[in-house]
C-alpha cells in the first residue's frame, strides 16, 4: 500500500521505517529536506517529499506534525488531498511554552475531533499519541503486549489501524 507520513520528525520516521519494513511505499513529507533527513532517507531507504506530493502519493496518511502546526499543514496541503483517505492522526494538541507542553484543546474536546473537522472529509482515526517513538514500532515490555487505544468514527479506518498496530505488536482498544 502507498503510505505517505506527515511529518519528517522522530515520530514521522520511526513510523514510516516501521511501514516500510512490513512492505508498504513510503514516502514521509516536509517542509523542506534538511540535510540530516537527507542522510536518514538514504540510510532508511524511505523517500522523501514535499508535504503537497506525500499526500497526493498516500493511500492512508500518517499524520505526525506538531500539533501546534497542525491547521497549518493542513491548510499548505489543501482538504482536498485527504478526501476519502484514512488519517492515522499521531499528533497531541500541545503547545510548549516557558512552563513547559500545555495542552491547547480543553477537557470538552480532543485533539481526533479537531482534526476530524478541520478534514470532514478525510476518515481520521486517533493512534499512537500516547505512547513516546521508542516504543511505537515493535515495543517489548517485561509485562508483555501493550495496549494501544484508537478512535474515530470510520469502521473500517480504524480496522486497518487495529490491523497496522497489532502487526507491530499490540493489543488493540477501540475507545470509540
């Protein structure tokens, strides 16, 4: 499947090698390639790309910005290439100020349905936010298979997550 992952940080490239070695096309998208993710690309055998080209190429989108540059990316990319694709929304609506990450959606709200209406028409499904890169791909814990929490409201979007999460190693809870 064509993979395209939003986000050239730590958590973009942990999870785009990851896809990449169960045999999807990745490609992972950024404003611009640094030199340093050049080396990476080349090193991890994962393409490189503008955001725009990542997720017109993506099939399913991995979606691995900043929360805090999330409505932006959106914007720079345009609604219309998340039409009708499932979003594997990662990021966390945090803000990091002198106090250190605040969140900037309240109690009444979550990050998923923010996404999910700033891309009505994308079928976004809220995975791998609360869990730190080292341990998104293949985690071992002493205790055994951790558990990854989804949502979203698309059957079959969060079926294809619950199928990506429990082939790198976790126990699946769709928390609606």
């Amino acid at each position: 499947m064509k993979i395209g992952v939003l986000g050239s940080g730590q958590v973009g490239q942990v999870l785009a090698k990851g896809l990449l070695d169960l045999g999807h096309d990745v490609i992972i998208g950024t404003r611009s390639v640094k030199p340093e993710l050049a080396v990476w690309s080349k090193e991890s055998g994962v393409a490189t790309g503008t955001f725009q080209e990542v997720a017109e190429f993506g099939e399913v989108l991995v979606f691995a910005v900043l929360g805090s540059a999330a409505e932006a990316v959106i914007q720079l990319i345009g609604q219309d290439r998340f039409k009708g694709k499932i979003v594997m929304d990662v990021t966390n609506p945090l803000a990091f100020g002198p106090q250190g990450p605040e969140l900037t959606l309240g109690h009444t709200d979550s990050g998923g349905e923010w996404i999910q209406r700033l891309l009505p028409q994308a079928r976004v499904v809220k995975a791998f936010n609360s869990v730190g890169n080292a341990h998104m791909v293949h985690p071992k814990f002493e205790q055994g298979p951790p558990t990854m929490f989804i949502a979203g409201n698309d059957e079959e979007a969060k079926k294809w997550v619950s199928d990506l999460s429990q082939a790198w190693g976790w126990d699946v809870v769709d928390a609606g």
